[in-house]
C-alpha cells in the first residue's frame, strides 16, 4: 500500500510540473482567427497577397488607409538542408493591424502548392506566448483567382497557385513587443531552419496622415486601370 500511495504521489508531482511547463498561448482577440468572416479587401488570401507584392517592391507598407501595416518578409530567403539562419527586423510602428507572412509556396496547380505547403511546419510566437494551431493559417489561392481582388500579379505570374502562412495581428498596445517566427521545411531529408524575429516598438497613436496616403487609392476600380492593377501604382506623394 505504501508503495501505491508513493507512486500515486509522484504521479502528481509530475502531472504538476507538467502544467508549469507548459508552453503559455496568445491570449484570444490578439489575433484573427484563420476563417474569420471578413468582406473581400480584407480576406485572408488578399492580405497575405499584399505582403508577398510588398515582398517584390510593389505595393507601400500600409494599405487600407492605414489600418494594416505588412510586416516585411523575405521569399528570396536561402533554404538549405541542415541549416539554420536567424534573421531580425527592428521596427517602430503605430498601433494598426499586421499582416505577417512566414512561408509561401507556389506551383502551377493547386495540389501541388498544397503538397509542398505540407514540407513546412510553422511555429509562432507574440510576446513569448505561442499561436496555437499554427498550421490553420495556411491561405491557398490563385494570384488572378476570385478570392484576389484589387492584389495580384498580371503576365504569367497571374496563373501561379499561392500557399501563404499568413496571420493578421490585432493592434498592440503601446510599448515593446516580439515575434518570433520559426520555419522548419523538409529538404533532402534534413530541416532547413528559417528563424525571424521582430523587434517592435508600437506608438500611442495611430497612423498619421501622412501614413495613411501613403497607403494605395482605393476609390479606382481596378477594371479601368487596364494591365496597371490599383495597388501596383506609385503612392501618393
């Protein structure tokens, strides 16, 4: 019976430590939820699509009047099996909504987009506190598809299918913040390991006037615009 009664004890010094390591999780709210209903602009595949366009110089760092900042990210980024890269960005920004990208695959068919999607895992931290179920904000559209509105690439680009991990970030409060992204993709066997962490130090304000011009026109229908698509065109000064 003694030994029962240790055993059972140490079962729950154990179970204890467990909880107290367990990792802590964003607090719900700080994020947008991967299939929230949304209107079209800010549909999961056209913000993800806006950071990749950002990524290639041709859209500003703020769109939508201001109310989503997109986070830079790098898809030229070297991928090499067995190494491990680290990368940092230190940013002052307003208290506006971002828009992060953390891996992008592309293919000519969707199944193919998704099956090298499936050679990522994708772990995310706010603050030290990790996002849970990572592997839902994978977005899978077409550059030229329905779910693109004003955000896409014309010419042959236009017929790519897209894999984007991408995740909308609530407004911060004001002061120090940090991400931390890390990207394990199979290669040969081995993990190519992308880390990339961002120093953020978010203001009290929100953006400024001249911030949000800075952001594209959004009165134009594209339509009109011919083989120019609205967010391709130059800010305004």
């Amino acid at each position: 019976m003694r030994r029962v009664v240790q055993l059972v004890a140490i079962a729950v010094v154990a179970g204890t430590a467990a909880v107290a390591r367990a990792e802590p999780t964003v607090p719900a709210g700080a994020i947008r939820p991967p299939h929230a209903k949304v209107d079209m602009d800010e549909n999961p595949a056209n913000l993800a699509s806006a950071v990749i366009t950002h990524a290639f110089g041709l859209l500003p760092q703020y769109i939508d009047a201001g109310n989503y900042r997109l986070l830079p990210f790098d898809p030229f980024r070297p991928q090499s099996p067995g190494v491990r890269t680290v990368r940092v960005y230190r940013m002052t920004i307003p208290r506006t909504q971002l828009v992060l990208d953390t891996a992008m695959t592309s293919a000519l068919t969707s199944a193919d987009a998704r099956a090298d999607a499936a050679s990522y895992r994708v772990a995310v931290s706010l603050d030290g506190a990790a996002v849970p179920n990572a592997k839902d904000y994978w977005v899978f559209y077409r550059n030229n598809g329905p779910l693109i509105c004003r955000i896409y690439f014309p010419g042959d680009l236009g017929s790519l299918n897209m894999g984007v991990h991408s995740l909308v970030l609530r407004p911060l409060k004001a002061g120090p913040h940090s991400i931390r992204v890390v990207v394990h993709r199979s290669l040969a066997g081995k993990n190519a390991t992308l880390v990339t962490e961002y120093a953020l130090r978010v203001l009290p304000r929100r953006p400024t006037k001249t911030e949000r011009l800075s952001a594209p026109e959004e009165d134009v229908n594209p339509a009109t615009l011919g083989n120019t698509p609205l967010t391709f065109r130059a800010p305004r000064n």
